[in-house]
C-alpha cells in the first residue's frame, strides 16, 4: 500500500486550487499577479466564486454564515445546499472558512471536490475509487504526485492532515469539506458503481477518525439522490442547511457594500432600481394573484447575475466618478445583456491579443466547454493546447474570468465559470453564425455527408469564390473545408488538365487523318509490290492483339483488388458506425440514469432511445431501473397554463382538475381519457372539491365566484349554483364530511360557510373573520372528520381552528415562519397536518402541540393531504417533487418526480394505491404508489419471504414466509393459487427447496425439522415425509436439498450433517469449520456439497465419503452463501465484504472478484446457462454479472429493504428477488419483453427541447 503524503501546512492552498488568482492584482497563467493598486479596480467578483481574501467584499450572507458555522461546530455531518447559482462556494470561501478559523472552534481542510479526470500520469488500473482519488488530490493540491495518492482509501489519505498542528497538544476538529457534491452523480457514469463505495468509505473515515467532521455543499436538484446512500453516514444526512438566493435586502447590501468599500456610492434609490430590475419576473406561475400582469417582482436574486451586471456597470464608468447614476443602471442592468456582453468582450480580447479565429474560438466554447446536454465541460489543459485551443488563448479567457482554472496536483482543468453563461453563450454563437458567411461550410457539410462524392466539388466561380474567401481566411476553415478546397482544387486541375489533353488529340488525329489519306494514295500503287510487307504488317497485329489482352486481363485484375479494397472499407466503415452506435447508446443510457431522480418518465423514453441506437447492457440497465423508478400511469395535458388543484371524485373514477385557464375539466381516472370541460369561470380556478356523495363538483377561483356543478350520471354537468359572497378571489373551498356544509375562503380575508342542504341549497350559514382591520387571507381550509371545526392555514404563518356551529376560534398556532399555503385533517387521529414557506409539520389538533417537522422539500410546500386511512401523508411544493411520508414516524416513504415546474396540489385516491397531482407545468399527473413493479411484485402484509422456488414449468412461485404459511403464485395474474401452512410455532430458522419445488425442509427453533412434499392440482394438501429430531441450541442455521429431494443437509453449528429423506437416517458428518454454518449446497450430480461460515471460508466435501476436498479462502469476513454452476465446474460464494467470488470447483482456484454492491451480499445464483450470476445484497439491490469477464452488467434496486435473495427461472429470461420489505419483485431479461414493458408505462413522447438537449438531431417518437 502506498505510504500517505505529507501533510499540507493549513492554509497553505495557492489561489489555483480554487480556481482563481489573487483579487487584488490581475492574474496571470501561473497565478501570479500584478499589483495595480492598494484597492480593487473592480469589487465585485462576476461570474466566479469569492475567494478566502475577497471577504471584506462579500455582503448580504451575515445570518446565513453564523449558522452554518453554528450548525457545523454542534453536528458531525452537514449537508449544506442551496439553488444552483445561489453562491454556495462563495459563501464557503469568503464568509464560513474565515469564520470558523477566527472562533477556533474547528480547523477547515482545504475544499475539496469528487469530479475530475485522471492526470496523464496516473494509471485507471491502479485507482480503486475515482470519486476517493480526486477527494485527496483535492485536500493535497500540489502538495502530493497524484500517482502516491491513487492507492489510497480516504481513511488513509485523511489521516496525516489530522495530526496536531504544531503548538497543539491534542488535535483540533477538523472540517472536510466536499463542494459541488452533486458531480458524485453527474460524472464519471461509467464508474457509477464505486458511489457506493464512497458513501462506504465516508463512513469508515468518519468512524476512525472522531475528531473529523463533514459538510457536504451541493445544488438542491441533485439532494434526493443522496437517499439511497444515507443509511451509511451517521444520523442519516439528516441535518441540513439550505440557502435561498439572496433576498431584496441581502442584495441590496451586495450592490451596496463592495462599491463603498471600493470608493463609489450608489445615487438615491439607485441601487434599489438596480436590485428590482435584477428581481424581475415573468409572471403565468402559479402563487400570481395579477394573471393579466407580465412582469412582476421576484422574492430572490441570483448573486451571480448581481456579480456580473455589477461587474459590467463598474467596468462602463467613467474613471473619475463617484457617485452612480439612475442612467447607468438603465443602460448596463440587464441580466442576459451583461452575460452575454461579458462573453463577447472575452472574445474580442483573444481575438486582438492571440490572433485567433472567431469561428473556431465559439466553436471552442460551443464544443469543448458545453456539453450536449447544456452544462458545462471540464477540459484538461496540455503541454501546448487545451482541446485544441493555444493555451497562450486559454491564458487570456482564465484572466478575464470567463473561465476558471481548477488546479489537481500538478494538473490543470478548465471550465465556464459558471453554469448561468452557457445560455447566453449557446445564443451569442447561434447569432453570430446566423450572420457568418461561409460558402465553404454548407458545401463541405453536403461532400461528408454523400460519402466524399466527387459530383459535389466546387468548380467554376463558385470555386473561385472559395479559394478567395480561403486566402483572407485561412485560420477561419475547419479541417474539413481545407480537405474540401484542396480536393475541389485538385479535381478541377485534373479536370482541366484532361481537357488540354483531349483537344491536343483532337488535333493530332486530324493531322493523322490527313497523313493517312495521302498515305494510302501512295500506298494502292505500291500494294502489289508489298504484299510481303502486308504479310509482316499483319503479324505485328497479332502480337498488338496480344498484347490488349493481356492488358485486358492486368486491368480485370486491378478492378479485383480495387473491389476487395472497397469491401474492406466498407467493412472499416460498418465497424466504425457500429463503435459510434455503442458509444450513442451508451451516452443516451448515462443521461437516462442521471435524470432518475428527477424525471424517470424521460429517464425510460432515453433507454428507450438508446436501445433504439443499439443494444449494450449500459442501455438495458439504464431501461430496468427507469422501469423499476417511474410510476407514472397518466398524464392529464389540456388546460393553458398551470393546473392549480385537482379533486378526485369519491367512487374514484373521475378527475378534475382546475386551471389558470379558467376552465374545470372531467377526466375518467383509471384510462386518462378527458370527459366534459366546464368553462363557467371568467379567470384562473385555484380550487376544487367534490361533495360526500359526489353529485356536486365546487370550483373557485379568481373572478370571486365559487360554482357549483350537479353530476348527475345520466347527463353532463351543469352549472346549478353561484355563490358570489366574496369581494374578491376564492382561494380554498371544501365540503363538510357530512355534506351538508360547502366553506369558502376568500381573498377578502373571509372563510364563508354555506348550507348545502336541499331545502337552503347556497344559504350563507356563518362568516368566519378576524377582527376588523386584521383579516387574513386564508390560503387553504379543512373541516375536521366529524365536521365540528375547520382549520384555516392563513397568509401570515398562522393556524386558526374555528367552531363552525359556535363560530369561535378554538386554537390558534403559530405555524410557519412565512404562508401557510396547504392544512389537513387525519380522518383517523387527531392530528393536523400543514405546509408552507419553511416545511411540513404535524400537529396535535386538539392541544396544538408540534408532533414532529418533516424534512425533505427544497423549495416552499403548496399543498398536504391525508390517505383515506391515515396511514400516509403527502406534501406537493414547488420544487418540482410531491413526496409520501409515513404519517406513524415520519418517514419518507416516496418522491414522485417528473414534473417539470412546481407541484401544486395533490390528492388520494380512495384505495390509497394512487395519487393525483397537479403542476405548474400545465398538467394533472396520476401515479401508483404502491409497491412498484417491473414485470410483477407479490406483496404479503404484515409478512416477511423467506424463501421461493420456480416450479420446474416456471408457471408458477412457491414461497415460504417466516410464519410458516407456503402461497403458490400463478405468475400469468399475481394471484395466489392455494395457501396452506407447514408449521406453526415461530418463524422459521432455515428452510430450503428441492430445485423442482415439490419439496420443503423447514426447521423451526423447538420443533423437529420436517420435509415436506408440497400440494399440486392433485394433492391438495401437503405431505410429511419424514420428521427429524436433531439436538440444536439455537436452530438451524442452514439445510439444503439435493437435486432429487432425496437427500437432506443441516447444519445447527460448525458441524454438517446428510441425511436419508425417505429413512431418516444419517449419513454422513462433516466436520472442518471453526464457527457457525452459514449455508450448503449440493453439486448438480450430487456427488459434492458446498458450505460457507462465518470463519470466512468455503469449503467443498465429497458426499459418499465425508472426506474435505479443498478449502476456499479470500473473503475478509463471513461467508454468507454459496452456490453451484450448472454444470458443476464453478462455485460462487457471497461474502460480508460485500464481494462474490468465483471459483473452480474442480481445482479450488479463484477466478474473479466481483465488487459493486456497498452491503454485505445474502446470496448467489448462476443463470441455467452458467454464463451470468445474480447476487443479493443488504444495499436494497441485486446485481447481474457477465462470468466471462467480470462485468457488472444489470442492477435491480427496487426493493425499500435488503435483498434477501435472488435467482432466475429455468429459461434464464426472468429474475425473481425476495426483499426484506416483504415484497417479491420480478424482472425480466428479455430485451424485446422490456422495451415491451416500457412502453406501456410511459404517458408521452420526448419533446422538441429534450431532444435539442440530449442531441436527437430528428426528434423521433418512441421507439
């Protein structure tokens, strides 16, 4: 193992480790800088981070700071994350590191970040985990060769910067700090499987090292992902610290603070015009009250749009002035103008100083710096170029800040400085190619694309023109338009030079013809006296004759090898188009996994797409997990604009969904199909509800109007009432459980209760206020299950519970910091549940106590509801996420991903198994949220798998749950065929099937050990064959079956045990292993028996003789199962190391490791065919893998708990794995099934901009 590095002094990081050069000079290539002045030319940053020495120009993240260094001092680990653009880095190195170095509390490593590629120098074979190197190369910067750091795990590489600082006597704290945490899962896709270990590895260093703690600063999109990996790290990730961007006041000190500190002042309400013109907004979201207004004014600012245009406005003042002007924020304070000015004032100044063409520097930008999926690269710097582009050019793009260097170890990188200038960037190209003219560029493109054809060369003036435009712009032509022009030039002369030729023979054979005229004149006198010169003559025909020939058959001979040269290109060519299919394929399965978390309805349309390309197992894998993900089942697209609420009607087969539109529409629930559109309101409709008994329908909305619709269902809907008590508009209505009740808030700061009773149908029973003066808005209401109270979450933060008979506030709470915009009832406890600006949180109804606060949203909560039986909880919020929550403990159960704005409403359906929401995005969306499914999941409540056979047909599943009861499952419909029990006391120690499934062994703790030969449609019931009583202290802990079910294998400790299933007798002892068994196999034949146990080995016995073959070593912890190839030549072990190993049976030697699960693996299973193996692991996944060389090739993660075990059915085409969430899910192997499968799941196509994004030149529809 490679010795750690030395240690860095703290605070010994030059200025390129962050990216930057020193503030107060301008940067050079080798980050020195040139001293201009004792103050800033320039306070303000622009597109990059502050730096540690920029602090006394960092303002508006007072409060922010203070307690994230609290926060960071009290916990151990912190997850710190915000809105990209929200200036997190800045915050980190100009506000929190000084912070927390001036109270002593805690010493900061340097930051450091998981992406970036592998040095030159650094071998791939050699780096065990590419998110821990780039960690250490990080914390190391230039301090260490990366190729010392390669060997290391963090623990290790940690571990010398803990050591106490010279003058301490013990070790301060220490803060690692990992910034930009989202690029663990955007980079590096082709090593998405060493996340886990990285998660893993955390989890060790934070454990041998107590004196370290952990903040982890990433972009809020990316923070579900961190879900599946939270169990390793302590506490869960559960403390976080999220920042807004900065608020009208936080700006205002950032405009304000850097130009006092500089030497200039803002004039009168000049910085306050700039931070509005900064705030800005389109309106058409969903929280607008002002449909009709265009513009509005934000709550936040982006500090990088500040950084810029404030950059941009210092930049245009004159030198002498002081104090800045109204007509100098009106003139420089537009976002996308600064940007994209920024931008071009970069380019002018490579193109002056470098000499470099404009065509290939946009390209540059356009190419190398933004990805196709419009982000931002990362390219490595070179001895001489930087992707093709003069670092003599790079140099002058890094000093004008347009880009950022990151420096790792000796190495540089550079990408855009920030994420905000790629679209202003991609349009700033596109218009200035719009104007450039080229007649080089759209010919060459048409001589690629016909494979090089001759016919489209430039000739003539047209060629003439190019080879003009060529000579005055040369640096300007792509490598391509060169070998264009040059072989336009070099056919034309051909061509030109051939037809010289042909008019010198013209002329020649004219001559010739005349010759040969008086020739033969002279000739006819003399034929008679030269016949034997005729004779002669003829003889040198022939042997031209032959001499043709032979020319003939040279030339057959060359056409011959110029057909074989040709297949052999075309040959070249297949193989090359079949290599950049792979790698489509491959790109488009990367994009599919990235968007899981977010939006795994296009994560299935992209496997979908790259399938389509071409098979890899990358793009089948991408497909089963997006299958396992999604749960959408449809989508409800037809109002213009946001759909603000939606109502699910009480038999569940209607939906209705309210638009800004201002039309209700009927939908049929279960096939999405639309019904009636209601369009009785004249402006947007905010809410919805249907009665008890669903024969009205309430809509309300912003005309003031609350509309009552009859459903009666023989006949459309019709408007039947139009309560118009509101002077302004409806925010929330709801009806009464009993039905009888229909209550309405209002914009004026009312809650009105009407009779919905048929005798006093739109009556105005009560009017619910606060005292004259002080009226708040209610956002949203809620009657209590038996109608006695309603809640009301209002505008300013509180939660007022009214008595409707008495009309009397009965408990009021302060709620939320901010709006409380959704509030429900359990309809089983007493408990009220409400969202709002800052969470969710549930509280006691009746004496108001805060029960607990849920976590989770990263954005303001819009609305909350119950499920029919109280058991789940949902929240919808404006983070483009609803989320289900267990309403027992809190937990987050579920996030429902996909919409592509805010989540505005959501709703149960009656049997608790689907959710409805609505979107600003324009659409209703209906999603299962049941236990998921691939092919098919049996779900037994309140019961754990604890064993399962295929039958030999594969028709059918038998499985054994820990209380004993055997289900067999008719795999065509998922329903259950008999049910019986095998034994009653206990759950079951250890249980194993015949491979046929017609026989059981189940041993229960106190109880014989009994083999079973199951029921079939002709045995109803099932058979004891034979009962064993065998002496245990604890159990057994594993049997086995051979392949007949006529032989038996316990094991109740170290000792192994066969025995005769139709006597009873026993046959043989094994004994070898130093701990507990852990589990057997028999051979194929029989003729073997394997066994693993917890002393971390396997071994292989001989059946007849008991006589131990070999013993299999390698594992560095239990062994926790083992199994048997097909043919009986291979043996796969599982062990707690979280590896499986393959073995050969016959030798004992090992053949692979196969390492990618992050948990303890629970079993092995090789397919019939012996060419893959499925693992099972307590990381919730199985994985599949390829014997032949190791890869993984598929990863199955759909259960909520550990996999318990695994296997395939006998055809090998489907997977069947046994979770501890007591579900059974399968999944199936056959590509055309899947894709099949697929599409029945998705609601939609890829639209225009997704294709644009993922670089579908031709949007295609579904594959």
């Amino acid at each position: 193992m490679a010795e750690p590095p030395v240690e860095p002094s703290p605070g010994s990081r030059r200025a390129e480790e962050h990216g930057e050069g020193d503030f107060f000079g301008r940067r050079t290539e080798t980050g020195k800088t040139d001293i201009i002045s004792a103050r800033p030319a320039n306070p303000y940053v622009g597109p990059r981070p502050f730096e540690a020495e920029e602090e006394e120009y960092f303002f508006g993240r007072r409060d922010e700071t203070r307690q994230l260094a609290d926060l960071v001092i009290a916990q151990r680990v912190v997850v710190f994350h915000a809105p990209s653009g929200a200036g997190k880095t800045s915050l980190l190195k100009a506000s929190l590191i000084p912070t927390l170095n001036r109270r002593k509390r805690i010493f900061t490593l340097p930051i450091s970040r998981v992406s970036g590629d592998l040095p030159p120098d650094v071998d791939n074979a050699t780096v065990g985990n590419i998110y821990v190197f780039n960690t250490l190369v990080g914390l190391y910067g230039t301090e260490a060769r990366a190729t010392e750091l390669a060997g290391l795990s963090l623990r290790a590489g940690v571990a010398p910067l803990l050591a106490p600082n010279e003058g301490e006597s013990r070790p301060r704290p220490r803060l690692l700090i990992i910034d930009q945490f989202e690029e663990l899962f955007t980079t590096h896709f082709e090593r998405h499987t060493e996340r886990g270990d990285f998660f893993a590895q955390l989890q060790h260093c934070l454990a041998a090292h107590p004196q370290l703690s952990l903040l982890l600063a990433m972009r809020e999109d990316y923070i579900a992902n961190l879900d599946f990996y939270a169990a390793q790290i302590p506490d869960r990730l559960r403390t976080r610290f999220r920042i807004e961007r900065l608020s009208e006041q936080d700006a205002l000190e950032a405009v304000k603070g850097p130009a006092a500190r500089a030497g200039r002042t803002f004039d009168t309400g000049v910085a306050e015009a700039l931070v509005d013109n900064l705030r800005r907004i389109q309106l058409g979201q969903p929280d607008v009250e002002l449909p009709r207004v265009t513009m509005a004014l934000g709550s936040y600012i982006e500090p990088v749009h500040l950084q810029i245009v404030c950059r941009q406005l210092w930049e245009k003042l004159p030198p002498d002035r002081t104090l800045i002007l109204a007509e100098d924020v009106q003139k420089f304070g537009d976002v996308d103008q600064a940007l994209t000015g920024f931008y071009e004032d970069a380019l002018r100044q490579v193109i002056e100083q470098a000499g470099i063409s404009e065509r290939r520097l946009r390209a540059w930008f356009n190419e190398q710096l933004i990805t196709p999926a419009r982000t931002r690269g990362l390219v490595y710097r070179g001895a001489e170029a930087t992707a093709g582009l003069d670092n003599d050019a790079v140099a002058i793009l890094n000093n004008a800040y347009i880009i950022r260097a990151d420096i790792r170890g000796s190495d540089t990188w550079y990408e855009l400085a920030h994420d905000r200038l790629v679209e202003p960037i991609l349009a700033a190209n596109a218009g200035w190619l719009a104007r450039y003219v080229n007649p080089l560029a759209t010919p060459a493109q048409r001589w690629l694309q016909a494979g090089r054809d001759p016919n489209q060369l430039l000739r003539g003036p047209l060629l003439g023109e190019a080879e003009a435009f060529a000579q005055t712009n040369r640096t300007d032509l792509l490598p391509e338009e060169q070998e264009f022009l040059k072989e336009s030039l070099r056919t034309a002369a051909a061509e030109e030079a051939q037809a010289r030729q042909a008019t010198q023979r013209r002329r020649t054979l004219a001559v010739a013809a005349l010759v040969v005229i008086a020739m033969l004149a002279v000739l006819s006198l003399w034929a008679l006296r030269n016949a034997d010169l005729a004779w002669e003559q003829q003889n040198i025909a022939n042997s031209q004759r032959a001499t043709a020939v032979a020319a003939a058959e040279a030339a057959q001979r060359a056409e011959a090898t110029a057909e074989t040269n040709r297949v052999k290109a075309e040959e070249a060519l297949a193989q090359a188009d079949a290599e950049a299919r792979i790698g489509r394929s491959r790109e488009l399965a990367a994009h599919a996994i990235s968007n899981l978390g977010s939006d795994p309805e296009l994560s299935i349309l992209l496997a979908l797409q790259a399938i389509s390309v071409t098979y890899t197992s990358q793009a089948e894998d991408a497909l089963h997990q997006a299958l396992q993900a999604a749960r959408i089942r449809h989508t409800f697209a037809g109002h213009d604009g946001a759909v603000r609420a939606v109502a699910i009607s009480p038999d569940s087969r209607h939906l209705a969904t309210a638009g800004i539109d201002g039309t209700v529409r009927l939908w049929e629930l279960d096939t999405g199909q639309p019904l009636f559109t209601l369009p009785g309101h004249t402006a947007a409709v905010n809410t919805l509800d249907f009665s008890p008994d669903g024969a009205w329908l309430a809509s309300g909305g912003d005309d003031g109007h609350s509309l009552i619709w009859s459903l009666a269902p023989d006949r459309p809907p019709a408007l039947a009432f139009d309560l118009t008590g509101h002077n302004a508009q409806i925010k929330a209505l709801a009806f009464g459980p009993a039905g009888d009740r229909l209550a309405t808030s209002g914009f004026d700061g009312t809650i009105r209760i009407w009779s919905t009773s048929p005798l006093t149908w739109g009556q105005e029973l009560a009017v619910l206020s606060q005292p004259a003066g002080n009226e708040v808005i209610a956002n949203d209401i809620a009657f209590s299950p038996d109608g006695s109270r309603l809640a009301a979450g209002q505008a300013n933060g509180t939660v007022v519970v009214w008595g409707v008979v008495s009309g009397r506030q009965l408990l009021t709470l302060n709620a939320h910091q901010s709006r409380v915009n959704g509030i429900a009832f359990s309809p089983t406890q007493p408990l009220l549940l409400t969202g709002g600006w800052d969470g969710v949180r549930l509280w006691d109804a009746i004496t108001g106590e805060l029960v607990q606060s849920l976590s989770g949203h990263t954005a303001e909560v819009r609305r909350v509801a119950f499920s029919p039986d109280g058991a789940h909880m949902a929240t919808a919020s404006d983070d483009q996420r609803a989320k289900l929550w267990d309403a027992t403990t809190g937990r987050e159960e579920l996030t429902l991903a996909g919409h592509k704005a805010a989540v505005l409403d959501v709703a149960f359906v009656q049997d608790g198994r689907q959710a409805v929401t609505a979107s600003a995005d324009g659409t209703a969306r209906a999603w299962d949220i049941g236990p998921n499914q691939e092919v098919l999941t049996l779900y037994e409540p309140g019961e754990e798998f604890y064993r399962a056979v295929y039958t030999s047909d594969g028709a059918e599943l038998i499985t054994l749950v820990n209380s004993g009861i055997i289900e067999h499952w008719d795999l065509g419909t998922g329903r259950t065929i008999r049910r019986y029990r095998v034994h009653e006391q206990g759950a079951a120690g250890a249980a194993a099937f015949s491979a046929d499934g017609r026989r059981l062994a189940v041993g229960v703790q106190g109880e014989p050990l009994t083999v079973w030969e199951l029921a079939t449609p002709e045995m109803e019931s099932p058979r004891r064959i034979v009962t064993l009583t065998v002496e245990t202290n604890s159990g057994f802990r594993a049997l086995a079956l051979d392949s007949a079910g006529e032989r038996l294998a316990t094991a109740a400790d170290s000792i192994i045990r066969i025995w005769d299933v139709a006597t009873g007798e026993q046959l043989v002892t094994l004994a070898g292993h130093t701990d507990l068994v852990s589990s057997i196999a028999f051979s194929p034949d029989g003729a073997m028996i394997a066994s693993t146990s917890l002393d971390a080995t396997a071994r292989l016995w001989n059946v007849a003789t008991g006589a131990l073959r070999t013993v299999l070593t390698g594992h560095t912890g239990e062994v926790r199962a083992i199994g048997f190839s097909p043919a009986g030549d291979l043996l796969a072990t599982a062990g707690a190391d979280g590896r499986a190993r393959l073995w050969d049976a016959a030798t004992g030697a090992e053949r692979l490791t196969l390492a990618g699960h992050t948990a303890r693996l629970s079993s092995v299973a090789f397919s019939p065919d012996g060419t893959r193996l499925v693992t099972a692991s307590g990381d919730k996944s199985a994985k599949v893998w390829d014997l032949a060389s190791g890869r993984e090739l598929l990863t199955f993660s759909g259960h909520a708990d550990a996999v318990a075990s695994a296997f395939f059915d006998a055809d090998g085409q489907h997977l069947a794995t046994l979770g501890m969430d007591g579900t059974v899910r399968f999944y199936s192997l056959d590509i055309d099934k899947l894709v099949e499968i697929a599409h029945l799941r998705v609601t939609r196509d890829l639209t225009a901009d997704e294709c644009t994004k993922y670089g579908l030149a031709l949007c295609p529809p579904m594959p």
